[in-house]
C-alpha cells in the first residue's frame, strides 16, 4: 500500500507539473479593416484553456494528497496485546464471534470459541487443552 501511495504522489505532483504548463492563450491574427484601420497580431486568455488547466490541476492535487495518505498510513498495522504465554487477549465489546486461537474479553466474561470462562486462567487452560 505504501508504495502505491508513493507512486500517486509522484503521479499527482507530475499531472499539476503539466497543468501549469499549460498553454492557456489563443493567438489572434492580424487584421486589416480598410480604410488604414488594422489590428496587430496579438494573443488573449482563452476561458475555456484556463478552465481545463484548473480541471487538470485540482485532479492532481487531489492525487497527490491521496497518495500521500496512502504512503503515510498504508503500512502502519494493529498490533494486538500479547499475555505472558503468548496467547492474544482482546478486549472488544462489539466483536461477537470468536475463535479458537485466543482468549477474548467481553463484558466481564473470558471467552474461548463459544464457550465462557470466569477467569483468564481457565480460559487460557481451556485454550491450550483444545490445541493439542
């Protein structure tokens, strides 16, 4: 994930690169009305080239700033409190299942699979009984 997030940003920041190189001006050729009346060639700002600049460019900073989310928070894992036996004790009150592999924690009572223990003790005896 991190190196997505990497990648993202480097492709943001090179898509706001372009956009604001971007050429946003039309050129207008000369003319001549008669009569000794005539207008230089000149260039203008084309609303609709500047438009298309800022589309471009909010697009590559909202790339940006998603990749640096990414890369920022894309490795960081959860790590479980561990009990001295080196079985994971979880303390959740909204988690309902629970397996065979730990002693989980919910309401007061220790819990192993389906089964409910008063103390960690037990639970954790129970546990290793069951893992034979």
């Amino acid at each position: 994930m991190k190196s997505l997030g990497i990648l993202m940003l480097v492709l943001g920041l090179m898509v706001a690169i372009y956009a604001l190189n971007m050429d946003v001006s039309a050129t207008i050729p000369a003319r001549d009305f008669g009569y000794g009346v005539s207008t230089p060639e000149t260039t203008v700002a084309n609303l609709e080239l500047m438009s298309r600049r800022q589309n471009i460019l909010i697009f590559g900073g909202i790339l940006a700033i998603i990749g640096a989310i990414f890369s920022v928070f894309g490795s960081r894992s959860v790590s479980k409190p561990q009990s001295s036996e080196g079985v994971r004790i979880e303390h959740s009150r909204t988690s309902v299942a629970a397996s065979l592999d730990r002693v989980e924690f919910h309401d007061g009572v220790y819990t192993v699979g389906e089964r409910n223990f008063d103390s960690f003790e037990e639970a954790n005896s129970y546990l290793n009984r069951a893992s034979k």
